[in-house]
C-alpha cells in the first residue's frame, strides 16, 4: 500500500515522481506568475476527474470565470470540478473605510480561514487545489496564527486522506519556511531566459518528496495546448552486456576495404570533415546500404532541408527518396531553436523503442551545438545519446564540420571526439593543381582498419573511395610538401561530382 500513487496525469511528471503523488499527502506547488501553478492544477484535476476521484479546486485569486475562460484554452473538462470562488471574499469581508482599530488578520483572516474548512466538509474532496495559499500567508500579518492554521488544515485533510496542492509564490516562501516544514512535498516551477539567445527555458525540479525517491535535477516543459509536456532529465548509464554485433557496411567498396569490413553495429561514428567534403552524402550511404538489407533509419537534421537533401541525392545516385517513400528511412527536420536536449532524446527513444529504429544520423553537431547549447553541457548531452543508443543497440553517425579547410589537424571544434568509438575523416588537399578530397580512418574501437588515406571521389554514380594513395605526404596538413607526385589513375574521377 506504500508503494500507491497518484498519477498527476502528466506523463513525465508521473516518472520524475516514480509514479505520482502520494495518496493524502499535501505539495507545495511554487512559482512565479506565468510559470504554470495553475495550468498544472488543473491538469492534474482534470486527469483525476476523470478516473473518478472528487475534485475541489478553491480560488483566492483568481475568478472562477476567468479560470474556466483560461482553462478552455487547453481543452480540459472542468465539468466533475467542483469549484469555490473566494476571490471576492476579501472584498466581501472588508469594512467601510480604512482599517483603524482592527488588523487584517482580525477582520479577513478568521472568514477565509472558515469559509475554506466549510467547503472542505461540504464537498469531502479526495484531491483539492487551493490557488493561491500566498492571499492567506498575506492575511495572517501574525506568522503564529498562520503557521497554526496552515498546519492544522494540513493534518485535517491528511486524516480525510485527501490529497492537496498549495499553490504558493517563491520569495514568500524564502521569508517563511514552516509551511515548507508542513507539507510532504514542494515542486518548482521556473520560466527563465537564456543569456546568449533570449530563449524561454521552462524546469520543473522537485524540492522535497518525504519518505520517497524522486528524480532529482531541473527538468524541461512546455505548456502546449495540450497542457504541460515535461521531459524528464534522465542520466543515461551505459551498461556493460554482450550480444552478437552485426557489420554496418557504408556499400563503398573501397571504404569497407579500408575499414576491413565495416563497422560494427551499436557504435558510435564521427564523420568529420569541411564544407562540402560529402560528409552527409557519406553518412547517407551507411543508412541506405542498411535499409536496402531492411533495417529502419532516421536521418535528424538540423541543417539542411528535405527537399534539398533528395534533390543532391537524386543527383549522385542515392536511393534516399526511395527508402523514404517505402517508410525504412525517417528524414526529421529539427529546428535548432525549439528543442531542449531532453526533448530531442525523447524523440530518439520513440524512433528506437515504439519505431524499431537501429540506426541514426545526427546532422550535425554544430547544429546540435546550436540548439542545446543553451541548455547545458554539449558534450555531456551528446554522451548521454550516445550512452543510450549504445545500450540499445542501435549505431550512431555524427557529422561534423571543421571550420578549416586546411591546416593543423582537428577532428571537431568541440572536444567531443573522444565519445565517438569510430572517427572517419575527410580533408581537402591540393595535388597537381587540383583539390581532392582524402578519406581515412583515425579510430575504430572494435576490430581493424587500414591506416591508409585514399582519395574520396563524388559522382553521378555515387561515391568511390580510390586505393591508397602512395607518395603523398603531409595531406594531413593540406598540402603535400614532398616527393614527386601522382595520383593513382582512378577513372571514376572524370565523372567527379562537386560535394
């Protein structure tokens, strides 16, 4: 019976508290104007209505009219929610003129104070809202007298087994803590802005949960029109398991020679490389070659359209279009300005668990960088994808775009190689008055490779990789600087397409 909850009806919400609420205990419910207390309340009412629990949400500031008006906007059914307007109790309460003999606690606070227990016994809720208790932490000018009420009606409503929600402002809250000490439970609700892009970044953190784990750390929302979506914040932990991995050819003969294989399935692949060096186009070819054998892909861009995409893939031979319009390949466009990291992995986790997906595209880090940098760490969310997909199995491909062309070496501008089991570079160099494209393979963490660099080709037929280059050094630097040089004869070059 411990182990009972009482789901708020908010999907993420129910796993922050690994479950729910519990059973006829009370919850602070503290924010800012604007935050979401009472999007959240009446959320939770309504789910709870609708299982067939009684439902009382008493209101000391707002209207009942207004918050019906309010409440319609998100289509929840308030028609099993019993409602007790005190908002205009005060008013109602207020003598003629200016208090000069009697305080305001004298005169408002011991009405409200009944009014709210009358309510109570009248209707006996089974879950109850009270928005705000901050109007009756402004009543009591006398902090004894609200801390015996606050808490007698706190035990009262435990021993109904009622469940409640106080509503409560956060610097009240700062200056008193005993209603803190009083209740079972506080949740916070934040709407901050973020410094570099003057972004909204709404959390939802629990403070406090007695006697019960919780998850711990600030988790994003957004209020939709739906209600509150929350996210929760969740450390993916890689586990160590064995299974019988697969091979995931890229279908470039020369590239899978140069990777003696392959790769192996449930890693994670960097694709690094300059502007227009065919990093996409690369990391397309590893998800059409596994589509052609059946397996689901998505492809999560945060750069380049669809329509973009399938025109240059039409161009050069890659059956994209084809393994999207017979469903094995999912193209995302991801609007870098609308996701939190949480959200994004969300999306991962439906692709791999409801959708079967085993293989992914990110395009590209710098476009991840973009959208989540706001919110945190990059690496550390990028650790926390790349934790997950490895656990399920499923492998991973980032593009990476390095801002130079040429010059010193560096596989990505972020530090974030290190995460990656397998690095796949792309570099410009110029040979015989020309510029080619040089691929090799710096990292493999399971199994062999060649060390070699050969010659990267785009062509109307799709990409070739050439054999080793012999006699060609420093292309690492972009330049050749020694010996006489000459570039294997490679037909395929005539047919070169711009990458």
């Amino acid at each position: 019976m411990m182990n009972v909850r009482v789901p708020t009806g908010i999907k993420g919400l129910d796993e922050i508290l690994n479950g729910g609420f519990v059973p006829a205990s009370s919850y602070l419910i503290v924010g800012a104007p604007g935050t979401g207390k009472t999007v959240l309340a009446l959320q939770f009412l309504t789910e709870s209505a609708k299982k067939g629990a009684s439902c009382l949400y008493i209101t000391l500031a707002e209207p009942e009219e207004s918050l019906r008006r309010n409440a319609s906007v998100f289509d929840f059914d308030l028609k099993d929610i019993v409602m007790v307007d005190l908002s205009k109790a005060f008013e109602e309460d207020l003598p003629e003129g200016e208090y000069t003999v009697f305080s305001p606690a004298e005169v408002e606070g011991e009405p409200i104070w009944k009014r709210i227990n009358d309510a109570i016994e009248t209707h006996s809720p089974q879950r109850l809202v009270i928005d705000s208790a901050t109007f009756l932490r402004y009543l009591s000018t006398d902090e004894y007298q609200f801390r015996k009420h606050i808490q007698g009606m706190v035990n009262r409503l435990s021993a109904k087994k009622c469940m409640t929600l106080l509503l409560f402002e956060p610097l009240e809250l700062e200056k008193d803590v005993s209603l803190a000490m009083a209740v079972d439970g506080i949740l916070t609700l934040r709407n901050e802005t973020s410094e570099n892009r003057l972004t909204e970044i709404r959390t939802i953190e629990v403070n406090k949960m007695r006697s019960f784990s919780f998850m711990t750390g600030r988790h994003p929302l957004r209020i939709t029109n739906r209600g509150i979506v929350v996210w929760p914040h969740r450390i993916e932990k890689l586990k160590k398991y064995t299974y019988e991995r697969k091979v995931v050819q890229s279908g470039i003969e020369g590239l899978d020679e140069l990777l003696m294989g392959g790769f192996t399935s449930g890693t994670c692949t960097l694709i690094s490389g300059p502007a227009g060096a065919g990093k996409s186009t690369l990391a397309l070819q590893f998800l059409t070659t596994a589509a052609k054998e059946g397996q689901k892909g998505v492809y999560y861009s945060f750069e380049e359209g669809l329509a973009s995409m399938l025109e240059r893939c039409n161009a050069i031979g890659v059956p994209f279009q084809k393994h999207i319009e017979d469903g094995l390949i999912t193209f995302r466009e991801i609007n870098p300005l609308e996701q939190y990291p949480d959200e994004f992995l969300e999306m991962l986790r439906h692709d791999i668990e409801i959708n079967g997906v085993n293989m992914f595209v990110l395009d590209s880090l710098r476009g991840y960088n973009m959208a989540m940098e706001t919110f945190g760490s990059v690496i550390a969310n990028m650790q926390n994808i790349i934790n997950y997909t490895r656990r399920n199995k499923a492998s991973l491909f980032i593009v990476n775009e390095q801002e130079m062309i040429t010059g010193n070496l560096q596989i990505t501008d972020m530090g974030v190689s290190y995460v990656a089991d397998n690095v796949l570079l792309i570099r410009y160099a110029e040979v015989e008055g020309r510029v080619i494209k040089v691929i090799s393979c710096l990292k493999k963490r399971i199994g062999n490779f060649q060390p070699e660099l050969r010659e990267l080709i785009i062509t109307s037929q799709g990409l070739k990789v050439g054999k080793k280059l012999h006699q060609l050094h420093g292309l690492l630097t972009g330049v050749p600087t020694t010996g006489t040089i000459h570039l294997p004869n490679n037909p395929a070059r005539e047919d070169e397409h711009e990458g």
